[in-house]
C-alpha cells in the first residue's frame, strides 16, 4: 500500500468479498421484508429505509471496501476502527431501520418462527443486557488477545467469518435497546437509556486494555513485517498498537453519544404511540358508553315511535 494520507482515506478503495457478500445479504432481506409489508398495505418509513443504507450498510460497506478496509492490514489501528465500526456503527444502523417490525409487518403476525425463538428461553438468556454487552466486550477482545485477529488479516474466509461475528453481537445488544419486546418487562424507555450509558462505559475497555499493554499482542499482524515499512512512514509497531487502542477508546466513546440519542427518541417515538392508543381506546368507550345510553333512552319510548311501518303511517 501506498503510505497513508489524508487524500487516500477518501479516495483508497479494496475489494472486500465477505463485506459485499454480507452488505448484499442483507440489503437483499430488508427490502424483500419491505416489499411483502407493502403487499400487505403497510408503508415502511423511507426513514427507516433511509437509516438502515447510510448508518447500517454505508458504513459496511465503508470499513471493508473503503479506505478502512484497504489499510487494515498495514496497520493495526486501521484494523481496530474496522472492528469498532463493523461491531458498533452497522449494528445501530440495523436496528434503527427497525427489523422487528418490519419483520412483523411483512408477515401479518407475530407468531412467525423468528417470534417464537426469540420468546425462547435461551433467547432472552442471550438478549438480557448483562449477557449481550458481556458477549459485545468479550467478542472485541477475543479479536486482539488470541490469533482470532491476525487470522482475519491473512483470510478472506475468517475475515467473512469475524464481520457476521462482529454485526451479530452488536445487533444483539442493539437492537434489543430499540425494540420494547424483545428486553424484560422492567426495562423501560428511561432503563434502556442508562443500559446504552453503562455499555459506553463498558465499552471502553477493550481500548484501555490495548492501549496500556507493554507487549505486543498481534505480534504477526502483516503490517509489522518489513516488507510494509515504506508504507507505515516509520510507524513503530508498539506505537501502531496504542494508536489501535486509543482508536478503540475514542470510536466507542463518540458513538455513545448518538445510541443515546437514537434511545431517546425511540423513547418519544413508543410514548406517542401509547398516547394514541389510549386516546382511541378512550374514545371508542365514549362511543360504546353514548351508544348504551342512546338504546337504553330508547328502550323508555313506545314501541310505534321506532317502528318504521308507525312511522310512515304518520307521516303520511
């Protein structure tokens, strides 16, 4: 690779074939879920649309195909903005277009398959905060501390394998924090709010592992060879390692802010929902109640005054 600059973070682009091949997939699902729920007269938001394509598979595409992707194996922070972004950024993408319902809306019901294994025991097992941010910290360090990471730089095949592994476990801790069925019933708007906050605490451990280390833990990563010095402008491999950690620390911090906000409005969005179904159920027992007392009123009149043949007779 040519050394890097600020030129090339726009304008040095790769072939990633699991990154295509997973943005491909699923693209490929949102919109067929999307054209079956307008088959059945359901209008999906082009703002779901619209997030799920620029946070969700812009930035996918972005971390594999894009600048990211190209110099992820000539430097180790590269590689770790990739896994920050692929693990973090992609998974709120997906969960702001809202597949939950979208899922439901295209089947009509939610007795489908998918309801049923995530109502399952080991679902919600998996789902509860506590296990799916543990699984979320615990899948980005097996990255850096085995051969996990190194493997994906010299792999296509593990490289495929570590994306589904990465989008799978930010998904299943982020999309529960958008979607009120799939978390216990104890975690309201306001819970999920202070869960995103912790998970940004949380998250910030990987980086500070890395980041105060005094060995190298990727000593095989390719961009430490000598063959890659040209390109890396005499950037020394412990040096590469904390900046991987410090990338780490400072992706996972400036993301928070916008779960957050994506949380919080998620949160107006459920409480404008439940105010319109209160109102209507509110209404619907006005109606119910005026209709009772409308036939009981009528009850007390004599039985020609509503019967239309008496009626005729005296208006003729």
């Amino acid at each position: 690779m040519p050394p890097l600059s600020a030129t090339r973070l726009l304008t040095e682009w790769t072939w990633s074939t699991g990154g295509v091949l997973l943005a491909v997939a699923l693209t490929t699902g949102y919109f067929a879920l999307v054209v079956r729920a307008r088959r059945r007269g359901v209008r999906w938001p082009w703002s779901r649309i619209a997030l799920f394509l620029t946070i969700g598979i812009g930035v996918l595409v972005y971390a594999t195909c894009g600048p990211v992707g190209a110099y992820r194996t000539t430097f180790m922070f590269m590689f770790a903005v990739q896994v920050v972004l692929v693990g973090t950024i992609v998974p709120v993408g997906i969960a702001l277009g809202d597949p939950m319902r979208l899922f439901t809306a295209a089947a009509g019901h939610d007795q489908t398959w998918l309801h049923r294994g995530l109502r399952s025991r080991v679902a919600k097992t998996i789902l509860h905060p506590a296990v799916s941010a543990v699984l979320d910290i615990s899948g980005i360090m097996l990255v850096f501390f085995t051969g996990y990471g190194v493997a994906a730089t010299r792999s296509e095949v593990v490289e495929a394998v570590l994306l589904v592994h990465l989008v799978t476990i930010g998904v299943a801790f982020g999309v529960p924090l958008l979607v009120d069925e799939l978390l216990p019933r104890w975690a309201t708007p306001p819970v999920r709010i202070m869960l995103a906050f912790f998970d940004g605490l949380i998250d910030a451990v990987p980086g500070i592992v890395v980041f105060t280390r005094s060995y190298l833990l990727m000593p095989d990563f390719p961009g430490f060879a000598s063959a890659a010095a040209s390109a890396r402008n005499g950037l020394s491999a412990m040096q590469d390692q904390r900046f991987a950690g410090g990338s780490l620390l400072l992706a996972t911090e400036l993301i928070g802010v916008p779960v957050l906000g994506a949380v919080f409005m998620e949160w107006l969005r459920s409480d404008a929902e439940e105010t319109r179904e209160v109102d209507a159920r509110l209404d619907e027992q006005e109606q119910t109640r005026q209709a009772s007392e409308a036939q009981e009123g009528a009850g007390d009149e004599p039985w020609w005054v509503n019967d239309p043949r008496m009626a005729e007779r005296f208006r003729r």
